[in-house]
C-alpha cells in the first residue's frame, strides 16, 4: 500500500504521471477528481491567506497568554505549546503553498527539481511533527479541563504547572518519536521525463531547421528544452516495502490510530463529558441562586435587626460566589469550542486514513488524494482561528490584549468613574484634602449635603472614552 502519511501538504508531492485506478471508480466517482481540479486553483492563493493570518495571530496568542497573569496558569502554558505549534506550521507551510500552487509557469523538470523534492520531504516530516503536538496538545487541554471541572478539589493538587510543563514537554519530545516510522517509509526517486515538443507555431529558430534524410521524411531538429530529464518524487522506500511491507503497515497503523482516531475518540469523550458537567452546573446553580438568596435575605435582615451585620454585604457574597462560577464555566465553553472545532478538522482525516487501509491503494489514490488539499486548509484554518475563538469568548484575553497592544496616547482618554467625577465637580473651593501617607490615596473631606431641591450632576467624561475591546 503506497499510502501518504502526513495530513498537511503531502497531495502534491506525487508523480505528475499517477495512474487512476479504475476500481476507484465503486468509492468515488468522477465529481471527486472534478472538485479537485477547480479547487486547485484557489487552494495556493487561500491557503497563503490563512497561513499569514494564522502566523500573527498565533504570535499574539503567545504574547497575551503569558502576559494574563502574574505567573501563567497551567491552563494557558497549554494553550502557549498549543500556539507554538500551530505557527510553526504556518511558517513551514507557505514555501510549499509558493512552490506547488503559486509559481505557476516553470517546466516540471524544474518543480520536481532535486532540491526542491528534498525540501518537500522535510516539509512533510516537519508539519507531520508539529502538527502531532498540536494533536496531543489539545488531547491534554481536554484532560486538564475535564479534571477540572469534574474534580475542582483534586485538580489544585493534580494540575499544577509544574506538571502541565512536563507535559507540554513530553509532547514535544515523543511526538518525533512516535513520527519515526513516517521517516522510514518514504524516500526520493528518480523518474525520467521527457518534455514534449511546443506546436509548430511556437517552436523556437533552432527547432524550426529541418534535415532530409533519404527517405525525405523530415525531422524537427530538437533544441535545448526538448530532451529527457529525471524527475525527483517522494515514493515507498524499499525498507518499507520489505517483509510483505511491514514497515508501511506499521506506518499506516500509526499515523491513522495512534496520531489520528484515537485522540480524536477520547477528545469526543471528554467533550461530552464538558457538556454534561456545565449543563449540570447551570442546573445546579440556578438552584442554588434562587435558594440562597432567599435564605441569606433572610438571615441577613434578621442579623441586622439584631445588629450583627449589613444585609446588603451577605447577599454581594453570594452574588460574587456566582459570579466566579460563570467566570468558571465560561471558560469551559470557550476551551470546549477549541475542541470541537479540532474535531470537525481531524475526525474526517482520521476515518480517510483508515479507509485507505481497510480499501487498499485504490481508495487512497483516487478517493484520499483527492481530498488532500481540502484537509490542509481545514488543519490550517484550525491553527488559526483560536485567537479569534479567545477574543470573542475570554474576556480577560480581551482586555490583556487590549492593555499591552492599546496606543498609551488613548490612556488620557480612560474613564473616570462616575461618583468620583461627580464628587469633583461638587467639592467646594474651601474644601481641603489630606494624603493618606499609608496607602498614598488621595482622601477627601467630607463633602456637604447637597440640597434637595438641587438636580443630581453627570459627568460626560465616560462618554468620551473610546474603548478598543468592549464587552
């Protein structure tokens, strides 16, 4: 089985001259070959597109991610590998999109040039790798969610950032390993290649001499561009087709369930298991909102007719309890979004592959390939799109963004809070202040009682505060 491994960039690495297989013909059809052909067309240009956006955005992951706290959470060191690992397949994959669907109009002896295969080789072995991580990555995000989520106590002492870089570290390490029988499976081969001669109309001076030779038949004489040259594409290495190809079984084995389906199993259980636990705390909590603020209303009116307490301050505490819940299960669906979304990309490659070991060459030839550059876009708009998936849903990441990429110019038009506002425009002139030398705040005197007939005063500063992230 002469199967290609990598899910990013490997459906143009083939002979110009592949075979169909007419037993493809039960599988596919002809509308599959016919879709390719005009997506090709645009696969370079929208490819570049989102490869570019996916470098900055990935690039401003990373910068607000380890600027959100004091010292970065376990959850979002994770979500940083998981950045990482996207841009530098972003970065890998813009000379292939260049070299194989932009830079049209150079003979194929010279795309199938040597050093161009040989960069073609690595570049499917490097995004091979990287695109792994990102796999197992957002398997341990899920984990550490779930966890979470399921185990509030336990996870404080379960999920520490020591331990969530280990993993990290883990993931980049292994995940080459575990590549290893990709590495073995293909190699470089030579393909001879003969360049067909242009139209009468087109042919060059030297070409348009003509000899005679006894018979009177006459003969194009053959310029420069018109002679054999060798072909360099990726092929099945001889070692993987020894032993009854055990080696490309083993490869097959690997990339399609151990990289492919079952990360994707067990990111579909842990889904579902995010979904069951937020709806249960949604329950949960709207149960309990309604029956605690009854009961603190109660016991807090009863503790200050006593004069034990301020009504008002028990039930902000309750207020604030769900308040860090919703915080809590925010974050949860936004997380769940970056798994689903995962899903919706890899599911599909995962089950491709393994129909293309279950169906044989047939299939993979004529059915996979066919869907190869349709994959890498979905993978790469994948990589891509988390940064918008933060700023739309993570309101902490909005405003982190927002105060390191803010112009300072716009910090002189901040809002002023309204009672402090207020306050300034009624405080008379023979009012005085004192400065706490403790906490350096400035404290004003009390103010006199305005009076009853006098209309309350706003202040229009807020108005004019252009706010670059409002949510």
């Amino acid at each position: 089985m002469n199967k290609s491994s990598s899910s990013i960039g490997t459906a143009a690495t083939t002979s110009p001259a592949s075979s169909i297989h007419p037993a493809a013909k039960l599988y596919c059809g002809d509308g599959l070959e016919a879709f390719r052909k005009s997506y090709l067309i645009m696969h370079g240009y929208i490819s570049l597109v989102v490869c570019l956006f996916g470098m900055l955005a990935n690039t401003l992951n990373i910068i607000v991610l380890t600027r959100m706290d004091q010292r970065i959470s376990p959850t979002n060191a994770i979500l940083t590998g998981l950045a990482l690992a996207d841009n530098l397949v972003m970065i890998e994959y813009i000379p292939f999109t260049m070299h194989m669907y932009i830079l049209h109009g150079r003979p194929v002896y010279e795309r199938f040039s040597y050093p161009w295969t040989v960069y073609v080789l690595i570049h499917a072995h490097v995004t091979q790798v990287f695109h792994t991580i990102s796999i197992w990555l957002t398997l341990l995000l899920a984990v550490w969610r779930y966890l979470s989520v399921a185990h509030p106590l336990r996870s404080r002492d379960w999920c520490t950032l020591d331990r969530a870089l280990l993993a990290i570290l883990l993931a980049y390490v292994v995940s080459p390993l575990v590549c290893i029988p990709i590495y073995l499976t293909y190699t470089i081969q030579e393909t001879p290649y003969q360049v067909p001669p242009p139209p009468p109309s087109n042919r060059s001076a030297a070409a348009q001499m003509l000899l005679a030779n006894a018979t009177g038949q006459q003969h194009w004489l053959l310029d420069e561009q018109q002679k054999n040259h060798t072909l360099y594409v990726l092929g099945t290495s001889e070692l993987a087709r020894a032993n009854d190809s055990l080696l490309e079984n083993i490869n097959f084995w690997t990339y399609s369930v151990v990289v492919k389906l079952i990360p994707c199993v067990a990111l579909t259980f842990f889904s579902f298991r995010l979904i069951s636990a937020l709806v249960s705390a949604k329950e949960r909590r709207q149960n309990l909102k309604s029956n605690n603020t009854h009961s603190s209303k109660k016991n807090a009116l009863a503790s200050s007719a006593m004069g034990g307490g301020d009504p008002e301050h028990s039930v902000s505490a309750v207020e604030r309890h769900n308040t860090g819940s919703e915080k809590h299960d925010r974050t949860t669906r936004m997380l769940l979004a970056v798994l689903v979304l995962f899903l919706v990309t890899e599911f599909p490659q995962g089950i491709l592959a393994l129909l293309s070991g279950i169906l044989g060459d047939a299939f993979f030839t004529n059915c996979y390939r066919h869907l190869g550059e349709l994959t890498d876009i979905l993978a790469l708009i994948n990589g891509a799109i988390n940064f918008l998936l933060y700023c739309v849903m993570s309101r902490q990441f909005r405003q982190t963004f927002s105060r390191i990429f803010r112009p300072r110019l716009l910090d002189k038009w901040k809002s002023v809070p309204l009672a402090t506002a207020s306050a300034a425009h009624h405080r008379p002139a023979n009012s005085s202040a004192a400065i706490n030398n403790q906490n350096n705040a400035l404290t004003v005197l009390p103010l006199p009682q305005l009076q009853q007939n006098q209309p309350p005063q706003h202040s229009i500063v807020n108005l004019l505060s252009p706010d670059p992230c409002p949510v």
